[in-house]
C-alpha cells in the first residue's frame, strides 16, 4: 500500500482549479489498487471538501489533511481523527502586532460551530482571499469575541506590501519560537499555526495511524508550506513550476507543472520503476 500526499493548488489542481482528466485516471488507478490519497492544504476542511465535491473525487481511500496539517479528517468515516489547534491566548496578541503594522490578519471558527473565516473587517483582503475560498465570514473587530474553541490557524495578508509580512514575522519570532510556526504559502499569505503541527507531521501521524511505512509515501508540492511534508516523505516530489526553496527540499522535480499534469506524469514514473 502506497500513501500519496499532495498539496491543492498548482501541484494537483491546474490553472482552472480543476483535476484534469489525465490526473484523474491517474488518481482513479492509484486508489483501485488499494493506496491512500491524502489532499493536503492550508485550505480550511469545508474548502478542501468542497475541492474534492467538485472535482469529483469521491473513491474510497481518501483523507485530507487541511489547515497545514492541523486537522486531518477521514472522508469514508466521514470524522476528524486529529486536531492541534492554537490556544486562544495567543490570538489577542499576534492581533494586536498585525494591527500595529496596519497588516489584515485573520483566523476561522471550526465547523462543529459552524466553520468561517473571521476577520476584523469587510476589506480588500478578504473579498481577495475569497475568490477561491468560499466558506462564510464572521466579522469581528476583535477576532477573539467569535471564537468559543482553539482555531486551527491564522493567516495574515498582505496584497501590496511582501515586506509587512516579513516585518510582522520578524517582530513576533523570538515569541513565537516554540508557540507558532509562521511560514509563507505563497507571496500574499503568511499562515500561523502549532507549532508541533503541520503537513509533515500529518504525513508521519496518518503512517502511523494507518500502519504504513513511511518508505512507502510520496508527498508533492510548490510551496514552502509543503516542504515539512516533502522532507518527512519516502519520496518528496516538487512540481517544475514550484519555488527553488521548495525544490532544494525535493528528492525529485516534475518534468512538467501543474498545467501539464506534472504529478501524474512523475508519479507513473516512480511506481513503475
């Protein structure tokens, strides 16, 4: 049995969002032989599930790994099997040294209170983040009054200004070590979690959970939030159009990006050698 984590967008997702035929009679062989596919991303669980509803993704075998690992749940129980969430006490202060930067800093109510992002204002920020993520929107002025349990995680957002991310980083950093992991999903997002969490350890607790050696695992991303994964994998993947962070920390790089059904391409390749 093979255990194949893979992260959403432009790695198993092409340009239009989707899983393109090819990728999907892939995926279709590589569950029917009995392997495990798990969907890992920094999306929130009712944005991947609504991924895998609408790209048809309903075979037995599959598991997500959402909010950067900090939640994995089994789509044929249909149940959460772990969670690692942040204590509320951290979420007034990493507010507060957003908000002296003037930086959008958000976080999500779980979904057995109903999941939504919540966010301290109606802003281009957010109307941005939800062209793909579609879940609905708690407005809070302070993020803490909404949340009644642990969020899986924050993200802070910076459409215009890279450096405003990295400033916020580097003021929170000595407070943050051994509390929160920060890393870049890509140049507009920086997300916040556990920081004994992420897709790396998910990939370690669900070989564990489901007997599987860790050998046998594949993991394939683009960005620096899937290189946990890509590193604790028997073999990390990084797609061609990933960044040369995420690349350095790959054992193999697709000869095709996510346009061109790279993965699949590179996983035929590997399963038949």
């Amino acid at each position: 049995m093979k255990l194949l984590f893979t992260d959403l967008d432009e790695t198993l997702l092409n340009n239009q969002s989707q899983v393109s035929p090819e990728t999907r009679a892939f995926l279709d062989e590589f569950l029917s032989s009995g392997n495990k596919l798990v969907l890992a991303s920094g999306r929130t669980l009712m944005s991947v599930l609504e991924v895998k509803e609408q790209t048809g993704l309903n075979q037995p075998g599959i598991f997500l790994s959402c909010s950067n690992g900090t939640l994995i749940y089994d789509c044929d129980n249909r149940r959460t099997i772990m969670k690692k969430g942040l204590p509320l006490s951290y979420i007034p202060y990493l507010q507060e040294q957003a908000k002296a930067l003037s930086l959008h800093i958000q976080t999500y109510r779980d979904e057995e209170n109903g999941e939504a992002i919540v966010t301290p204002a109606d802003n281009e920020e957010i109307h941005f983040y939800r062209r793909r993520i579609h879940i609905p929107v708690v407005v809070s002025e302070n993020l803490i009054d909404a949340l009644t349990e642990e969020p899986c995680k924050m993200l802070a957002i910076s459409l215009h200004n890279f450096e405003k991310l990295e400033t916020f980083r580097k003021n929170i950093a000595d407070w943050a070590e051994n509390k929160v992991r920060t890393i870049y999903s890509n140049d507009h997002y920086l997300e916040l979690f556990d920081w004994n969490a992420g897709k790396g350890s998910s990939l370690l607790y669900l070989c564990d959970y489901l007997g599987i050696p860790v050998s046998d695992t594949y993991a394939a991303g683009d960005a620096d939030n899937d290189i946990s994964m890509l590193e604790a994998a028997g073999c990390g993947i990084a797609m061609k159009n990933a960044t040369d962070n995420v690349k350095a920390h790959a054992d193999v790089v697709t000869d095709l990006d996510n346009d061109q059904n790279g993965l699949a391409d590179m996983m035929y390749k590997l399963l038949n050698k």
